[in-house]
C-alpha cells in the first residue's frame, strides 16, 4: 500500500511534465492564431 502511495507521488510530477511538454509542442504546432490557449 505505501509503496504505490510512493510510486504514485513519485511518477505523478514526472507524467505531468512529459504530458505537459507534449501540449506545448502541439500547441507550437497548430497556428498561432488559435488563442487563449497558448497564454495559459
């Protein structure tokens, strides 16, 4: 139980980041004159 706790805690910033850079590329994929999205 704890250690899916850790593994849990431990994996969720990293998936954040990988999903998070991922968005970024999509939007700096798609034209810019899409909007609001991209000042988030």
């Amino acid at each position: 139980m704890l250690a899916k706790v850790i593994i849990v805690v431990v994996a969720f910033p990293v998936f954040s980041h990988i999903l998070f850079s991922i968005t970024r590329l999509l939007l700096g994929l798609l034209p810019p004159a899409l909007p609001p999205l991209r000042k988030a």
